[in-house]
C-alpha cells in the first residue's frame, strides 16, 4: 500500500469535493439578477390569496406600501431585510441592480422603511461604534479634538468616546463621514414570512434551495401551497405561540456560558 504525505491526502479529499462547490456555483449563476424579488412577490400573492380576507387594515395597508415602491427600493429593502443586523453603511450598499441606491434610500425613506441615523437612535451608540474601523474611531476622536495612544485598541478607542464624546457629535461625524440607515418594519417583514411558512425561522433562502437543486431542506412549492391557516383566530394563536417560544429560545441563549 503506498505511503501517502500529508498534502497528498489534503489535495485528493479537496478534489472530491471541488466538483460539488463548482456545480453549486453554476446553478447560482442561473438564478435571474433579482430571483430574490421574484421570490418575495410569489410569497406576497400566496399570502395574499390565501389569508387576504383575514388581515387586519394596518397589515393590507403595509401589503400596499410595499407594492407601491418602485422597483430598485423594494429589491434594496430586500436586499436589507436578508442581511443580519438593523444598521447598515451606505457606502456598503452595492447592488446594481438597485438603481442609484442614495436616491434609493431616500424613496425608503420617504415611505418609512428605512431611517437614517438621528437622535433616537442614541441607545444605538454602542452598536453603531462597533460598525467603525479603527481609522475612523481615530478620526472621529481627532476631528472632536480628543487625544489618544496611536496604539490604541479598537476597544479602547470605543471606551474613550463613549466617556468623552456625547452622542450629537458621534451622529455629526457619521453623517459627513460615514452615513448608516436603519432598517425598519422588520417585524412585518417577519409577519409576512410566518402566514407563508408558518413559522419564525423559515426565509427566502428555502426558494434558492428548491431552485438550486439543494434538498438538505424540504422545497418550496408555492404552485401546491397549503394554507397552514384556516381563520383568523388560528393565525393570531399560533403566531403568539411563536413568539414565546422565539423568547424562550433566546433567554436559553443567553443564559448559556460561553
């Protein structure tokens, strides 16, 4: 039996494995520039045929609104809506498909589904800091003419503002240099993905599962869909089911030592 080295093995097990990730990649390649769009609007006529006659007036009212965007803020509000967290960099915002994305925010903004960074969000300033590199933590202490060790760890640096600078200067530094949106109404967004799936946890990637060819998860059909639903009082019970075992799930996290 022949003795085989080390990177020998290393470089058979990833040819193994290399055919996978190459076919994956080209079923990706197949998905249209806006498949996420195309997803989300198969969601939205599947809740809306099926559980139309059972939302409240708040809930059709938020159904329209998403409807009456254009089309590069809704795909950018998607976009936003399947990235983690609620603050984003605009500069960061980089989908051609979108359009203009600075006129495109700006239309999120007028309909109430984005905001920019202003002085309710000044809870937010530990989270906003810690989207900061260290260049621009030391820019902003120099530009409010506070000194610091140019050695400094990013930690430090955030320690050091949050004693010396008050929030208002933080938000006029970040504004000029580096603008942030909030995403808002991420909680319809969610109620919206609960009367589809009929949990909290499902999202639109199940789509690209079912089209890429992936079958570790069940597929989406939406041409066979099945109302998990069957009255209004089902949805709200069910839904309120989901949420305690949301919190109860997270309390467990939290809770657990690291």
């Amino acid at each position: 039996m022949p003795q085989w080295s080390v990177w020998e093995l290393i470089v058979c097990s990833l040819a193994l494995f290399i055919p996978i990730f190459a076919t994956d990649a080209i079923l990706l390649k197949t998905l249209e520039e806006k498949y996420y769009l195309h997803y989300f609007r198969q969601l939205l006529d599947t809740v809306k045929g099926n559980y139309g006659e059972w939302l409240y007036e708040e809930e059709e009212c938020f159904v329209a609104l998403l409807e009456s965007l254009s089309e590069e803020a809704l795909c950018l509000y998607l976009r936003l809506d399947q990235r983690r967290g609620q603050f984003f960099r605009v500069e960061k915002l980089d989908y051609a498909e979108c359009g203009n994305i600075p006129a495109t925010i700006e239309e999120l903004v007028y309909f109430g589904f984005v905001s920019p960074l202003g002085v309710e969000h000044r809870a937010q300033m530990a989270e906003l800091l810690e989207m900061l590199t260290l260049p621009e933590l030391r820019n902003l202490l120099l530009i409010s003419g506070v000194n610091f060790k140019k050695n400094s760890r990013k930690s430090d640096l955030i320690a050091q503002i949050h004693e010396q600078l008050e929030f208002d200067d933080i938000l006029a530094w970040s504004t000029n240099n580096v603008p942030m949106v909030q995403q808002l109404r991420a909680e319809q967004m969610q109620w919206l993905r609960f009367l589809f799936f009929g949990n909290m946890y499902d999202d639109l990637t199940k789509f690209v599962v079912r089209d890429v060819g992936h079958m570790r998860y069940e597929p989406v059909a939406t041409e066979t869909f099945t109302p998990y639903f069957t009255d209004r009082q089902s949805i709200d019970d069910c839904h309120k089911m989901e949420l305690r075992y949301s919190e109860f799930w997270q309390m467990s996290e939290e809770k657990t030592p690291t």
